[in-house]
C-alpha cells in the first residue's frame, strides 16, 4: 500500500505542473446525481459506481469521474473557456478481486474552447508528455474521429450508418452488425418469417396480431420497426470492398507517420475519411511542433474503442511497459459530443486529460531503486 | 469442532434437499419442533445441520461460516462477486430447475432477439427520452449478461416480486426473471427471447473455499464426499 500523504504530495506536484502550464484550479462535489450519469454511461456505470441514495436529492453516486461535473461546469458557465485543472479521488467499484484500487486520486488538465483544435490536442498531449517523462512510458494514440468518418461514408443507409456508430465503443456487436449488413452472416430464421408475413399483411397488421398492448412502448413503435425492418431488407449489402476498407482501418497499427501515409491512400477509395485525415496531418504536425517525435509514435486506429464512449477525436494513453498488470498511468482525448450532451444545446471544443499520481510514484520509486 | 451444512430451511427445495442426501445414504433431520430451525446428520459423523434461508446460503458461504451449502445456483451467481474465488460447485442435484430469462410484450412482434432488443432499446431511448426499463432482481447477471451481448440503451429497474406485472404497470418495458415452465410470462403477455436464457439454475451443493477446514473438518468432508459420490 503507498503511502497517502506521499500520493497526495505527488498529486499537488502534477497539478502544479497543470497551473505552470496555466489552467485554473477547479473543483467538484464529490457527490454526483445518479441520473446524469447513467444515462450518460447506461447501466455499465452502475456496475462500477457506488450508489448512494440521498433523503432529498435521491440517488447519488460517489464521483465515478470528474469529467462530467467539470464539463457542466464549463457549459453553465456560459463563456468558460481556456484550460482547468482538477485534483481529488475518484471512487469505481471492484467486482473483481485483484489489486485495482476502488478509490484513488485523479489530476486533470481540460481545456475548453480552442479555435485551433489540432493545436490544443498536441498541447494537451506534450504537457502529459513532459510531465511523465521520467518515466519512460509508451504512448499510444488513436482517432475515433477517422472511425466515425469512415463509416459516415459507407455507403448505405444512415440506419445502417447510424447503428454501426452507435456500436463503435462495442467492437463485438459492431462487427455482428457488420457481418449482417454485409451480407456475410445469415438472416434469422424468425426475422425471414416476419418480414415474409408483413410483406403479405403489412406492418400494421402483424403487430395487432402480435399480442395485447401492454407497457409503454406503443403499437406504432412496434409497426414503425417493422417497416424499418422492411426497407433495412431492401438494402443492398454493404460491397466486400468497403468492408475490406473498414477492416483495413480498424487494424491499423503503425507509427503515426506511416498511419498516415496509409490513411492518405485508404482515402482515395473512402473520400470521407479525408478531412479526418488532414485533421491527423495536422495534429501530428502541431505535436512535431511540441517536440513529439512523430516518427516513433504509436498509432493504433482502434484505440480507446473499448473505453467509455464520451471521446469523439484524438485520444491517447501513457503506459508502463515493464508493468503491464497496471492500468494506463494516463489517459485523455477529445470530447466534443460529451459537451453538446451536457451543454443542453450549446457545444464547446474539448480536450483533455487524467493522471494517477499514485502510479506516477510507485513507478518513479521503482525506477530510483 | 464440526463440519456444518446449510440447507433450505423450509418448503419443497429442503425437503428435495432431504431427499437427495437421503438417496446417498445420508439421512438429514429436522429437529425439536416443527417450527425450531434445528436438524441433525446422521451417517457421517461430526456433521452439523444448519438451516437457513436460501438466499442467505451463499453469502454464509463466501464468509465460511458454512463448510457446505444447498441452494441455486443462480443465487451464488447473483450474489458473490467473483463466487469462483470464494465458492466450489460441487454437484448439480438435479431439481430446482430454473431459467433466467429476458422476456419481452409479446406484442412486440418485431423483437425475437438480443440483437432486435438492442435496437428497439435505442429507437425507445430516441422516443421517450429515457433508457428502456427491464425489471429484475438479478442486476448483476443481468447486466453481465447484457454487456456481454453489447446491448445499450437499457436500465435494470429493481423489482424482488410480481416482476412480469411490471410492463402492464408501466414500470418496465421488459422483464428478467426467473421462471421454469413460462406460464406466469404467458398470462402477462410476455415472451422469452430467443436467445435470452441468461442462466440456467438448478439447486446445487457448493463447497466453501473460505471455511476453515482443519481440525478434522477436511476428513469429515472426504467421508461425506466418498458416500455423496462427488468430487472432494
């Protein structure tokens, strides 16, 4: 176990980093609406949260993150931008016995507003950098951004389209949904049945057949789908080809000048991914800029895939290769749609980042022995 | 110091307990009066009969405070985070059947599978401005289950009775609820899915890993495993 004051003492270090680099210092209640989060996460965050229920206010979760709280901060603030820096601990319940820690603290560096998007990513990205350069972490990068193109330019329906995004952070229904559209998994039998019986009676009348009407989702909720079922079934399947581009990408793994001179020909087949790309093109100049050695740093287009979804842009982690059994020592990305969620019809540029001080130090104590 | 086994205290899951062990050879008892929780083990020595409430059965477990325990499986799985770590299953004792499943208004006619589950959810989500409801008790297998699955767009209500009287209450949209011959889903309208069998319970005789097995407890066990005929 380390020692808290040590951790504690390692956190004011990083954030004084963080104000150096001139964000604001904010703060946020350790106490969060259970509301706000779950529909925010979905039940996933219920597994990992802990639930509290208040006399008043109902149920409230012990901060699972400070991302949320600081975004609403920012967005009811009005004007807020420019970068914040937070410090404190963050609470995530354990299902599985191991050594994850189900309290532990947090810094964070966000900056909000910036006009040039690109810059601020490489900015927030060299100020993780330097600040764990001691430590000899491997960095790993990735764009879901180039992902969410990639299949806006799919061609097919927005449905279709619509439903792949949706599932982008669950890479197993993705590529179920995937293999459907594209024609290279079979239609359930049932599915075959009903769409067979609609054609014949239509929509309207195999849902009233289907059974009473009972809960709220409504008999043209019901008929609705069917019809969507029924022009989905229309559709021509995606063409082998787009899906060998998709797959191209998704596997990508190369460092991040190679990535993009591969992603600059992938674009010539998928044209939509090009202003995704020049934005890459972009960063990973700005990051040149910074000092980052753009020639030795990973790219990995699937990356932060399995993360919460909240990153819609550049993301990125910190990793302790001789300690494979920690959990990244840093994380962050861009998360545009994450305000515009919060922001209640307003939307702010975002990015930013979180460090755990606690492993800075077991690594830099390791490292000194 | 003894060897202590908890079982079902009342009803037809302890007296099918009684006579499974009583099919090996091991005759369990009630007793003082009819309503005293007292029983006793006869065959093997050094056993002593504790009766509990099923649904406490695993937590003793975890905590060792019983070397052996008769309940569902689903209840374990429910109940224990991790239960492999702290809990064996020993032997499947063959009744007390019962399916975990996800059931759905039969009038939705579009909706046969997880996959079409997932997708009506996210239509739901869209229209009513909030995640589709399924009502259980069983939060943790239901949502590891559903994760696994990669539904989104859900929430698990909590409902520990009349669980399929949820969705004509406008309380749930959809329920996860133990059942074994589907009669109760069909009287409320209600259909399983086709691939929604979440698990598949049966009563079954666990192992603590937590217990303290010294003090002749661990010989005790292997008497009692050679008549039982299972795996020590």
């Amino acid at each position: 176990m380390t020692d808290k004051a040590k951790v504690r003492a390692q956190a004011e270090r990083l954030q004084a980093f963080f104000t150096g680099a001139g964000a604001r210092v904010v703060e946020a209640d350790i106490l969060q609406p259970a509301e706000t989060l779950l529909d925010l996460y979905g039940e996933d965050i219920r597994a990992r949260a802990y639930v509290t229920s208040d006399p008043l206010r109902g149920e409230m979760m012990l901060r699972p993150d400070f991302t949320v709280p600081v975004v609403q901060q920012q967005m009811a603030e009005g004007t807020a931008t420019g970068a914040v820096t937070y410090m404190g601990e963050v609470f995530r319940k354990q299902e599985h016995e191991g050594a994850r820690a189900s309290e532990y603290i947090q810094v964070g560096y966000e900056t909000f507003g910036d006009a040039d998007e690109e810059a601020a990513e490489a900015k927030v990205f060299a100020l993780f950098d330097e600040v764990l350069s001691p430590l000899s972490l491997r960095a790993a990068t990735g764009d879901i951004g180039i992902l969410m193109a990639a299949v806006e330019g799919l061609s097919t329906s927005d449905r279709r389209k619509a439903a792949l995004k949706r599932h982008l952070w669950r890479p197993r229904r993705f590529r179920a949904l995937l293999d459907r559209y594209g024609g290279r998994s079979p239609v359930p039998e049932t599915r075959t049945r009903l769409l067979e019986k609609a054609r014949k009676q239509g929509a309207a009348a195999v849902a009233d057949a289907a059974g009473p009407a009972i809960g709220l989702r409504s008999r043209a909720e019901v008929t609705a789908r069917i019809e969507a079922l029924l022009a989905d079934a229309a559709e021509p399947p995606i063409s082998g080809n787009e899906v060998a581009i998709l797959d191209h990408i998704l596997s990508l793994r190369e460092t991040s000048v190679n990535a993009l001179e591969q992603l600059r020909d992938i674009a010539v087949d998928l044209p939509n991914i090009a202003p995704a790309v020049t934005r890459m093109d972009r960063r990973l100049e700005a990051l040149s800029g910074q000092g980052i050695d753009v020639y030795a740093l990973d790219f990995e287009a699937s990356y932060g895939r399995t993360t919460m979804e909240y990153y819609d842009g550049f993301v990125f982690g910190f990793y302790a290769e001789a300690r494979l059994d920690l959990p990244p020592v840093a994380t962050g990305g861009r998360y545009d749609a994450l305000t515009r969620v919060l922001g209640q019809g307003r939307c702010l540029p975002a990015v930013g980042g979180v460090v755990r001080p606690e492993l800075v130090l077991t690594l830099t104590e390791e490292a000194g022995q | 110091m003894t060897l202590k086994l908890g079982v079902p205290s009342k009803g037809r899951l302890m007296e099918k307990t009684f006579e499974w062990f009583a099919g090996h050879g091991v005759v369990l008892k009630r007793t003082g009066s009819d309503r005293e929780y007292a029983g006793a083990v006869e065959g093997v020595d050094g056993i002593e009969l504790v009766l509990l409430s099923a649904g406490e059965i695993p937590r003793e477990l975890a905590a060792g405070r019983i070397h052996l325990g008769v309940t569902g499986s689903d209840l374990v799985h429910e109940k224990i985070a991790d239960w492999e770590g702290k809990i064996r299953a020993l032997a499947p004792m063959g009744f007390g059947h019962a399916d975990l499943i996800i059931a759905v208004p039969k009038a939705w006619a579009d909706v046969d599978t997880l996959d079409d589950l997932d997708a009506a959810a996210a239509a739901f989500r869209r229209d009513h401005g909030f995640r589709l409801r399924i009502a259980t008790k069983y939060h943790r297998l239901v949502r590891e289950f559903l994760r696994g699955a990669g539904v989104a767009d859900y929430q698990l209500v909590d409902s520990q009775g009349a669980t399929e009287g949820t969705v004509k209450n406008l309380t749930a949209e959809a329920v996860a609820d133990i059942t074994s011959t589907g009669e109760t889903l069909r009287a409320n309208h209600l259909k399983i899915l086709s691939d929604g069998l979440v698990h598949k319970s049966q009563a079954t005789l666990f192992k603590s890993r937590r217990a303290d097995w010294e003090g002749g407890n661990r010989e005790r066990f292997q008497a009692l495993a050679a008549r039982l005929g299972v795996d020590g």
